[in-house]
C-alpha cells in the first residue's frame, strides 16, 4: 500500500508499506478521508510519545474489506468510523499505524457502520465531535443517557476557534443554551461560530485592553478549547460564583498560574476532558441522525499523494479550519 510515514523529526515521505493483515477480533478498513489535526502537526514536529517511523492518522473514516477470526464477514464492504483506543492501550495514529495510509487495523469492537451515502469528508470529523460529546457530558451540558439529566447553562463563553471549540458551539446550541459567546483571532472561523448558533464573537486581536475586562465576570460556565494557560487564567477570572470551567485544550508541557483561593472564593468547578471514550455511538447519531453540519468545517480535500501541500495549508493558513486527506482521488 501507499503511506505517509512520519520517518524523522518533520519529516514526512511517501512510501510503499506492507499491507496490514487482521488478527483475531480485528477489521481492515481502506481508508477514504483523514483529517489533519494539530495534534498530527506536533507529532510530525517530533515528540517522545511515538518513534519512527509512524503513519499518522486518527481523524478517518472508510470501509472494511477484511475482517480476521470471530469477525461477522458482513461487516465487509461497510463504511465505518471508530473509537481509536484499542486493548493494549495504545492507539490508531499513534502508537499504531493510522489514516495517512490507505489501510489500516482496528478492533471490530471499536467501530461504528455508517449510511452508504454518508460522506466520507464529513465521517472524518466525527472523531473530533466524539471529543466534543465526551465534553459536554463531563460538564453535565449532555446527559449521559437519552433519557437522564442535563444542567444547560443559559450562557456559555467559548475560548478557542480551532475545530473543537466551534463544534463545542454547535453543540451547545443543539442542546439549547441560547446565549453563546465565542473569543477567537480568525474572522473565518468566528463567521463559522455564528453560523453555529454563537450569538456573538469576539476578536482578541482587536482588543485594545486586557481580554477579562472586555468579557465581564459573570459567566455561568466557560470553555478553554484553545490550549493556552493565559486563557485558562482568564476563564477563571471570568466565571461567576458557582460557576464551571471546562478544559478540553490540549496544553502540552504549559503551566497556569492562578490564585488557589479563585477555586475557593468563587466555588468554582474546574473540570477536564480528554478524547473521547464512550461518546462514539452519540456523536454518530448526531452526525447522522441529526445532520449536524459537519461537512461545514473542512476548509479543503487534497488527494493524498499531495499531503506536503495539505500539511502546509494546515500549517500555514489562518483561513483553514480542516483539511482533509483523500484517498479516493487519483
């Protein structure tokens, strides 16, 4: 098969590879879509997690056209999307190989069959809402069960304009809560948020004091989503009394430094969330069942044999929300 093999620190070359064979409980899935995520960008920078060489990939979606021992053989043929974490602990674009290739191995287990018309571009991002979803139930803005409890705020402020933070917004508004406030420095990215339901948008850039006092302090829940321990500081500066904040950046080795007593004064709730364990089946439903308008957020499809440009663009383009790899164009 043809891969994109992370072989060094930024380096990415196109390789011939040895197919992938299923084991026991495991399914092949030719690759369609893959999204770039930043946090490919990082480990493609060159990271400790993994070596080299790696395929990266967590944000795909194709078909299974080979299943191993103890695998229904109708399973064939279906589009699918999947939970990346498998048994050994370890993941799909990560410490296994993932997306940017044209096949790859998961656990039967993980996966969830799509409609044959779903688009495949689309599917992709279903990893990142499945975040989102994961997200939302943490902060209780979604109930865990179809039919269990929900405390909605009555207004939200988002901090973060990448993919997490405007779906987190769709979200919000697909649930119910009317007022939502994002903060970005992309006005492409802030048009989308209002296209999501935000009610207003804030530009950081055109700011001319400091972001907490343009914000007020009387937010009933906020939500770091860009990764910035400056941001974090200020979501808890922002939060009424009661309050909750909710991380789902990804900080890297950053350090906050806060008031302990901010937790204790204000009674605040500081709450993480990290991937997406247990949200796929509901993040699915919503894709599909509901529509939400995934497709909307990517911002180019580049064939895969052109990922130098579609890593560049992802890199290098404020105007970009997500590219996608495609692996059915010639």
């Amino acid at each position: 098969m043809r891969a994109i093999v992370n072989t060094g620190p930024g380096t990415l070359d196109w390789l011939e590879w040895p197919d992938p064979t299923c084991g026991p409980g495991q399914v092949r899935i030719r690759v369609h879509a893959c999204g770039i995520c930043a946090t490919d960008l990082e480990m493609i920078r060159g990271w400790e997690r993994t070596g080299y060489p790696s395929i990266p990939g967590h944000e795909w979606s194709g078909v299974i056209d080979q299943v191993g021992n103890g695998v229904d053989p109708q399973l064939v043929g279906r589009p699918c999307v999947a939970e990346n974490v498998l048994a050994d602990g370890g993941e799909v674009g990560f410490e296994h190989p993932g997306g940017y290739a044209e096949y790859l191995v998961t656990e039967a287990a993980n996966t969830q069959v799509l409609p044959e018309t779903f688009d495949a571009g689309s599917a992709a991002l279903i990893e990142p809402l499945a975040v989102c979803v994961r997200a939302m139930r943490r902060a209780r803005c979604m109930p865990l069960r179809p039919d269990g409890p929900a405390e909605l705020p009555p207004r939200c402020l988002v901090l973060g304009d990448g993919p997490i933070g405007l779906l987190t917004v769709m979200l919000l508004r697909r649930c119910g809560t009317p007022d939502i406030t994002m903060v970005g420095g992309r006005p492409a990215r802030l048009n989308l948020a209002r296209e999501f339901g935000a009610a207003d948008t804030l530009n950081y850039h055109e700011l001319h004091g400091e972001l907490k006092e343009a914000l007020g302090r009387d937010w009933p829940m906020v939500v770091e989503a860009s990764g910035s321990a400056s941001s974090i500081e200020a979501a808890l500066l922002v939060t009424r009394l009661g309050g909750r904040v909710l991380m789902v950046g990804d900080y890297g080795d950053a350090r906050a430094a806060f008031r302990w007593n901010r937790f204790i004064h204000g009674e605040l709730e500081l709450i993480g969330s990290n991937a997406s364990a247990g949200a796929w089946p509901e993040a699915v439903r919503l894709a599909v069942d509901e529509g939400l308008p995934l497709g909307r957020l990517i911002s180019a499809r580049v064939a895969a044999a052109r990922f130098a440009d579609a890593i560049g663009m992802a890199e290098a383009d404020r105007a970009c929300v997500k590219v996608i790899l495609d692996w059915t164009a010639a």
